[in-house]
C-alpha cells in the first residue's frame, strides 16, 4: 500500500470537469486506488464517489493506492492535483 497527502490547488476543487481527468488518470492503472477527505474514503475510479466527497481548493486529500503500480498511480495523481488541472 502506498499513500501520499496532496492539496488540491485549483480554486473549484474537483468540480466535474478536474474530477473526470483525475478518473481517467486513475483507471490507467491496475491498481486499487482510494481517495480520501477527513474520515471519508471513496474508490478513485468512480466519479460519483469523487464528486461526492465535495473537494474544494485548498483542501487536503489522501491519495491510496495497493497493487502492482501503486506507487506510479499515486505519484501520478498527485502530479495530476498539483498541477491544478491545467485551470
């Protein structure tokens, strides 16, 4: 399992649009992949669930991933975070 601690830079946060390039970068990968907000964890590969979580900009988000590329998955989501979604 590996797990990193990432600020969403972008002003909206995961609104529609930034959450389904983040689906669409965490289904690249084979493994499981979770996100999560205070105590809520939610799969990375379903957009409902994203949304759900209701991220705003400046929150912070853990990023979980276990399987076989679990450290690329993580590494490149928060890659992905931090760029703030190309806004």
């Amino acid at each position: 399992m590996f797990v990193k601690d990432v600020m969403v830079q972008n002003q909206v946060g995961l609104h529609a649009r930034p959450a389904t390039f983040f689906i669409q970068k965490a289904n690249e990968f084979k493994s499981s992949i979770w996100v999560e907000k205070e105590e809520r964890r939610v799969n990375a590969k379903s957009l409902l669930g994203v949304l759900s979580l209701g991220i705003v900009g400046g929150t912070n988000i853990r990023i979980i991933a276990d399987g076989s590329d679990e450290e690329t998955a993580v590494n490149g989501l928060v890659s992905l975070v931090q760029s703030g979604f190309a806004e």
